[in-house]
C-alpha cells in the first residue's frame, strides 16, 4: 500500500469494494491485512458520513 485509502464518493466505496475482491484473491500476508485494514476503515469512515448527512 503506497498512499493512503480514502473513499469520499460512492464511485470511491465501488472501487475500494473491487479491491476487497482483487486481494481475497491473493495469498495471505501482512501487506494484504495491512491493505484490507486500511480499506476496512475508510469504508467504515465514509459510511459512517453518510449516514451522518442522511440524518
């Protein structure tokens, strides 16, 4: 993971979704957990804004 994750739009949420996909394929290792993790919480962040917005 060279930059830092961040999903602020639905087409962010799409494409961090793809990537869950593209490394569920991909062997087990620390920079794939770090990766998942990283994409784990920023899709977690930018629900969490949207629910905010929706309220």
């Amino acid at each position: 993971m060279k930059t830092p994750i961040m999903v602020h739009t639905e087409e962010d949420y799409d494409r961090a979704q793809q990537r869950v996909e593209e490394l569920n394929a991909l062997p087990d290792g620390p920079e794939k957990d770090k990766e998942l993790q990283a994409i784990a919480e920023a899709m977690l962040a930018f629900e969490l804004r949207r629910d905010d917005a929706d309220d």
